[in-house]
C-alpha cells in the first residue's frame, strides 16, 4: 500500500494515478483530481478536503527527518548559527518538495476517506 501511496495511485485498485495530469504541470493544476478511477470506477473527488492540514503535517515531518541527516553531517549547536543553518535548509527542502507534498497530502486524504469505507461508487 505504501508504494502506491508515495507515487499517488488509484486507493482502491492502485493501478492508474488519481491526478488528471501525470507531471507536475501546468502548476494551476498540480492537485486536480479525476473525477472517478478510469479503471475500477472509484470516486476520486470529494467535498471535503483535508489536503492543507495532511500538507502542513508533512512540512513538520519533513523539518524532522531533515534533523536527521543535519545533524550527524554538521552539527547542531546553540553558540553558533547552525540552528539558522538547519531551518534555512529545510525550508528549502520544503520549498523544493511542496508540488510533490501537495500531492501527497490529497493522495494521504484520499486514501484514509476511502479507506474508512466512504466508497460511494
Ligand atoms: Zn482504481
């Protein structure tokens, strides 16, 4: 199921993307959704969405896991500017990943709606 999460795949037969567009462009339409899965009939579309607080939860995330590559490779200290170091970096990383965790994120939602049952086929 992970696998098909992170590449944003179809919750119900993970055979074929829930985007309309495979690529990250145009930008405008990064997060739009199918309307249903071409090839099991899953709704893709719902009316709430979640996407920005799974999206901001993941940013903490990934100032997380920064830390762990961070911090073995330059050290962390508060008598120096490494602090400042550690955050300009991960909110470059954060930056850099945002199309990729903006889709993440409704991939996530998604996957927890259909998975708690709400099919509505
Ligand atoms: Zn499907």
């Amino acid at each position: 199921m992970l696998p098909a999460l992170l590449t944003c795949k179809c919750p119900s037969c993970r055979k074929t993307t829930i985007f309309v567009h495979k690529g990250i462009f145009p930008l405008g339409e990064l997060v739009l959704l199918k309307d249903y899965c071409e090839v099991c009939g899953q709704k893709m579309k719902s009316e709430r969405n979640n996407g920005g607080g799974i999206n901001y939860a993941l940013t903490v995330v990934l100032f997380i896991l920064n830390l762990g590559w961070y911090w073995p490779i330059f050290g962390m200290s508060y008598k120096d500017n490494s602090m400042y170091y550690y955050l300009i970096s991960s909110t470059l990383v954060v930056i850099l990943l945002q199309p990729y965790l903006m889709r993440l994120s409704r991939a996530i939602y998604l996957y927890l709606y259909v998975g708690f049952g709400n099919t509505d086929k």
